[in-house]
C-alpha cells in the first residue's frame, strides 16, 4: 500500500450493483489508455438485473483470487480486476478475494461488466477505507469497463466527457432517481450465438474503419440534450425515439465498420418486427439493442403483460425479462 492509504481491513466487505441500459449509447473511446469515452451517454439503472461482490484482503499468500458465479473465473478476468484493485488499493496492497455473484441468467448475454465494475468499486471503497465520493467512485469503475460508471448511480444517470485527457473529467451523474418516472424494460433473451466481438474490441474496430464514425461522433451531443429534455418533460414518447434511434444508429454503425460487425440473430430480427407492429397498433414500446442479440423493450408498466406474452411467443425468444428503474451501488454488509 501507499504510505499515505490507510491498511485494507480485514473483515469481508459485500456491495450490490446494478447493471443498467443506455438509451443514448456508448460507442467510441478518445483514449484506450485510460478508458475515455468519444461520446456521453445517458442510461437507467435497472432494478431486476445486479452483481453481489464480496472482497476480502488475505494476510499471506501472493496471488488474487476471482470467483465468478460460483467457479473460479479465467486468467484474464483475474488479471483485469487485479489491475483494477491495484488502481483503487495501490499495487503495494495484500492479495484478495474476490466473490461475485450475478443474478441474471449466465448465459443471457446481457453485459455484467458495468455492474460488476461499479459492485467492486464500492466493495474496494470500504474495504480499504478510502472514503471516496460517487462521483470518484464513478472515474475508477469506467476504467474498469466505461458503461459502469453509469451504475454507481441509481435511476436515470448522465456519462460526462472530461475537457481533457486526464480522465478526472469523465464520470457518470445522476439525472433523477429511481423513484422519478416508472418506466419498464423488458429484456427478450435471445438464442446465443456461439462467438460475440466485445465491446471494447467492437468499438475500436469500428472507430479505425466505419466511414461514418466521424458523423456518430458529432451527432452525438444533440442526442443527449433531447433525451434529457425528453427526461425533464416525462415525455415517454420522445424518449422512446431518442432510444430507439440511438441504438439503431450504433449497430448501423457497428455494420460498417469492416469486417462487418454485426450482432443480430434471427431472434433479434423477429423482436424488433413485433414491437413495431405492436407500436402501429398504438402500444408504446421502443426498441434498444448493446453488442449482443438480445432485444431490450422500453415501455409503461401498464404495457407490460401484452408485450411480454407477444415476445414470449417468438421462436428466437428463449425468455423475457422485467426490470424497472433500480438503485445505485451500495455496501449490503458494515464492519463497524
Ligand atoms: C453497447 O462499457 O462494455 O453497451 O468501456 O470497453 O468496457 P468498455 O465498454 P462497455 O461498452 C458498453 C457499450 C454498450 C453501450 C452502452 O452501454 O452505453
């Protein structure tokens, strides 16, 4: 440890995070280093979808352990949260163990790197006794994975772009909390395709070769102003198009990079029909998609059961879930 952080405590440390959608999205780093966003991004927190992190720093041994749902995570996942606890703990610091545990299907493909981030970050904030704020928080879990600094915050939280390229600048707010609008997203988990581009290797493939990577980024703040006006008025209609285009223009941009990257399955494809049939028979559901197959669905609660069954029955569709706006990260154990 640095001379000047206080010595890990001893004692296991528990926090919950939630993972959270982005209805205006992130795509594009400014720097790789230090993993700057090109674009803010705005997102709601979700409630039915959260990681459990315990963390626990060991008196002997030399090297870090990571359980992920019950079994002993790979090499380069335990690589990418040593570094993660070096950064938060100082690379002086005791090895640790760290439990994390999902509660969304495993196999559902939908991204836990954001509320795994955000989960670990306030884990290591008490375990080491940093004290640090959410907005600090914030800049440590979006170097973890950029979407998690979103999900230290509860509800509906703005991703901010720093004026320069030390990284203090770039962090997720919160706009309003989970209580100011009860909107819905139902989640229609689609057929897995046996191989996916991660985020990171998607983004940058398609920053060095989509012709129309320049155009993303400079259509970008506007989509952001209109979603958070769409948010100010509770305007469900505006904020749906906002999505919808958001996630359209992202994957529309993912396919021209080259090679071509393209995430859709046939499930995906029957998804998105539905819901726009279902929206032409004047039910408001719009459609929001990140780098996998599954089709996201943001709607009223009132909504819900007509739009569930009718994805349910989809053949590509292997299950549906609901979640509603969730709370930020937070300790579910004290030691003091
Ligand atoms: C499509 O946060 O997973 O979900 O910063 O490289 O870890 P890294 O990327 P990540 O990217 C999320 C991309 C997205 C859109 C979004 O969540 O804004």
């Amino acid at each position: 440890m640095p001379s000047d952080q206080p010595a890990p405590v001893k004692d296991p440390v528990t926090a919950v995070a939630h993972a959270n959608i982005a209805l205006i999205k992130y795509w594009g780093k400014r720097s790789a280093e230090k993993n700057l966003p090109a674009v803010g991004s705005v997102s709601l927190t979700l409630d039915a979808l959260k990681t459990e992190t315990t963390v626990r720093f060991l008196s002997d041994g030399d090297k870090d352990h990571l359980i992920l749902d019950g079994r002993s995570a790979g090499t380069e996942q335990v690589q990418k949260v040593s570094k993660f606890t070096d950064l938060m703990a100082g690379s002086n610091r005791p090895p640790v163990f760290i439990e994390s545990h999902n509660n969304f299907p495993t196999g559902a493909g939908l991204a836990s790197s954001a509320s795994g981030f955000a989960a670990l970050a306030k884990a290591l904030n008490k375990a080491c006794s940093l004290d640090l704020d959410d907005q600090t928080l914030s800049v440590f879990a979006r170097q973890g994975s950029g979407s998690a600094a979103r999900s230290i915050f509860g509800g509906f939280a703005e991703m901010k772009l720093g004026s320069d390229n030390s990284g203090d600048g770039d962090y997720a707010h919160q706009l309003y909390d989970e209580n100011y609008w009860d909107i819905r997203l139902l989640v229609a988990v689609v057929s897995q395709a046996p191989k996916k581009i991660g985020s990171t290797e998607g983004m940058n493939r398609t920053a060095k070769t989509s012709p129309f990577y320049n155009a993303w980024i400079e259509s970008s703040p506007n989509d952001i102003r209109n979603i958070k006006s769409a948010l100010a008025e509770r305007d469900f209609q505006k904020l749906g198009e906002l999505s919808e285009h958001s996630a359209m223009k992202m994957h529309g941009l993912a396919i021209s990079a080259h090679p071509s990257i393209l995430y859709w399955q046939a499930g995906t494809m029957e998804s998105i029909r539905k819901v726009w049939g279902l929206r032409k028979r004047g039910i408001p559901a719009y459609i929001t998609m990140d780098a996998g197959s599954q089709v996201k669905v943001i709607t009223l609660p009132e909504h819900c059961s007509i739009i569930k069954e009718a994805l349910t029955e989809l053949p590509g569709v292997t299950d549906v879930i609901e979640a509603k706006p969730g709370p930020g990260a937070h300790l579910i154990t004290d030691t003091e």
